[in-house]
C-alpha cells in the first residue's frame, strides 16, 4: 500500500496543479468580496474558456507526440469568418455551415500535417507559416469588418443552457439531477479501477485517501451544480466539454491508439521499431487538432453573435500554457488530459479574478508569463531529480 507522500512524489504535477487551482480560487473568492463563485461568473467563466479547453484537448496530443501548433488562434478567426460569410451574406442554414466549418478545419490540420509529417519540416515553421496565412484569408474573408448577427440556434451553441424537464420555481432541478448522476458515475469508476488494479496484484491508493478522494470531488460537484442551478443551468457548451473531457481522456488512457501517441512522444524511434506508423499518427494529431479549433472557431463566433478579424488573437498562447501549466512536458511522451483541462482553468480564473480586481491587461500577462515559467521550471527540476 502506498503511503500518502509517495503518492503525492509519484503524481506531483496532477495533484500540484489541482491543489494550485483550488489555491488561486480560494484567493480570488476572498479579494473580489465573493464575486469569483457567484453563479453567474461561474458561467461567465465557463464560456469564456470554453473554446480553450476544447483545444487544449488536440494541443495536448500534439505537444505529447513532442510538437507544437502556434496557428491555432488563426485557425479559430478564419472558421469563424468563414462562418460568419456563410450564414449571413450567403443564408446558408447554420447546420450545414458547422458541418463545413467542421471539414475545413481538418482539411487545414490535413494541410499543415502533412508539410510536418511526410515532408519533415519542423512544426514550429510551419504552424507559424500557418499562424500568418490564416490570419490573412480571415481578413480577406470579412473584408476588415465583422459580420453578423447570427441565428438564434447557431448562437445557442455558446450561450444557450439545456432546459429544465422539471419546470422547477427558479431553481434548475435538471442540473441538480446531472449533478448527481454525474458524481455517481465518478466514483462507480473509481470503485471500478480500483477493483482491477486489486485483480491483478497492482497497488492500490489506501482506502482512506480513495474515500476523501472521492468525497472531495463528489462535494466540488454538487456545489458546482447547485450554484449552476440557482441561475440558469448548465450552458450546452458545458455538456459539450463533459463529452470532448470524457472521450480524450478515454482514448488516451485505454486505447491502442492513445498508447502509440505517447510512445511516440517519449521515442520516436523506439516506437517506430515497434510497429507504429508514426509519420501517419502524428499526421492524424494534426487532423484532430484542426477539427478542434474549427468547433472553437465556432463556440467563440457564436458568443460574440459575429464573426471579427482579430478573434481568437493571442489564443495560442492560453491554449499552449494551459498544457504546459498542467502538467505535459516540453520534451514530449508525457502529460494527461485532465492536467490540460486543470491547466486552462487555473489560466481562467487568473484572467477572471485580475479583471474583477480591475488589474490592467498589462500585468495579467506578466503574471501568465510567470506562471507558465514556474509550471516548466518544476517539470525540468522533477525530472532532474528523479534521474
């Protein structure tokens, strides 16, 4: 059985990041007087990093595969020109604009993997090359101007809430039932993995830090469901980040597919020797990275309610540092999806909490810069100390 500081030593960075997060947010709950957890900046909050944890999820493959994409904000502006055009100079139906937005976002993946993959010419280049261009073609798009606004059903995409089924007076009993539903289903498969672990003679957490463990969460999430739900509910771009959270951390974690890339990431020709086609899996990460800013090009045109030449600027940074920040390593082969989900919150909640605060634009990145600094900083010394 493992003691509790070895647990801690051996998942420093999981645990280092969350106990970070649940740090700042105690600290800005108490220096904006109870403005931080209200539920209405709760959902602000949620909708505002909305589009950078769903692309946090594809940069996290790809800085595991060992890579970077610097275009990704570009890729976000020009989907959502693109759409923009679309639905309100063509009154193409805004389904089959998400449909084709969709496409044309793994068709700029497809393009930019390629020049990396088969013609081996380094990421860094050719995402910058794609940083530039994209940002010119959204430009070109809109002709310097913003487009809109959008159709009630496309901006739902962003700012609608799902309803409530029981009508309640007030209070949303429908996020409260997902609430609880989704607890349950959180320590079902953790009771779950501990049993195989057990099955087959692998260590198990102590049964003391399993029951807080899962007492903590349980707590965060009904809290989080009840304070949703004395406002308007969950927002439907909330749902869609439980599904995208859920679906990334399975493959990654129980999917041959999921294996390869961080095989890939931690030695490329090891991997190679073994059978992995690693010229088309890191191919294929760039696809799903494309795909991903497309539906974040979307989320963000449908909460501005219009398509704008400057969107998405500066959002590769956010996205980049929330991976960095929670936990993956600059050298590849290492990080989780839940860190890069903890990452871009923790960057959300400085972002939110120093606007409260009235703290200028200026200093809230000197303070991103530094934290990102620190976050590579205590990879680079855990790794050092552990060889």
């Amino acid at each position: 059985m493992k003691t509790l500081s070895t647990l801690f030593k051996n998942n420093v960075r999981e645990y280092g990041m969350l106990i970070a997060l649940v740090a700042v947010m105690v600290f800005f709950q108490v220096q904006t007087n109870g403005v931080l957890m209200k539920p209405v900046n709760l959902t602000n909050l949620v909708l505002q990093n909305s589009y950078v944890i769903t692309m946090a999820l594809g940069m996290l493959l790809i800085i595991v595969s060992g890579w970077i994409d610097l275009s990704v904000g570009s890729v976000v502006a020009v989907v959502g020109a693109l759409a923009g055009v679309l639905i309100v100079r063509y009154d193409v139906n805004w389904v089959v604009v998400v449909a084709i937005s969709l496409l044309v976002g793994a068709a700029i993946g497809a393009f930019q993997g390629y020049w990396v993959a088969y013609l081996k010419i380094p990421s860094f280049i050719v995402t910058l090359a794609g940083f530039l261009m994209f940002r010119g073609l959204t430009i070109a798009l809109l002709r310097g101007e913003s487009v809109g606004p959008f159709p009630r059903g496309f901006q739902n995409i962003s700012s609608g809430f799902i309803p409530d089924f029981f009508n309640g007076d007030g209070f949303h009993i429908t996020t409260m039932l997902i609430g609880v539903i989704l607890s349950v289903l959180l320590i079902w498969l953790d009771m779950r993995t501990r049993k195989n672990q057990q099955k087959y003679g692998f260590e198990v957490t102590p049964f003391y830090f399993f029951v807080a463990k899962n007492t903590g969460l349980t707590a965060a999430v009904m809290i989080f469901s009840y304070l949703m739900a004395s406002y308007k509910g969950l927002p439907n771009v909330l749902i869609l980040l439980f599904v995208l959270i859920a679906a990334y951390a399975f493959m990654t974690s129980q999917t041959v597919i999921g294996r390869r890339i961080y095989a890939m990431g931690g030695n490329v020709k090891a991997a190679m020797l073994s059978g992995v086609n690693t010229t088309r899996l890191l191919f294929y990460t760039f696809v799903n990275m494309g795909v991903l800013a497309a539906l974040a090009g979307l989320i963000v045109a449908a909460r501005l309610n219009s398509s704008t030449p400057n969107a998405g600027d500066g959002m590769e940074l956010d996205v980049i540092a929330a991976c960095f920040i929670g936990g993956a390593s600059p050298t590849g082969g290492v990080g989780k999806v839940i860190g890069a989900v903890v990452g871009a919150f923790l960057i959300g909640v400085l972002n939110n909490g120093m606007s409260i605060m009235g703290v200028g634009i200026d200093w809230q990145k000197v303070v991103k810069g530094i934290v990102l600094l620190l976050a590579v900083l205590f990879d680079v010394y855990n790794k050092n100390k552990s060889n």
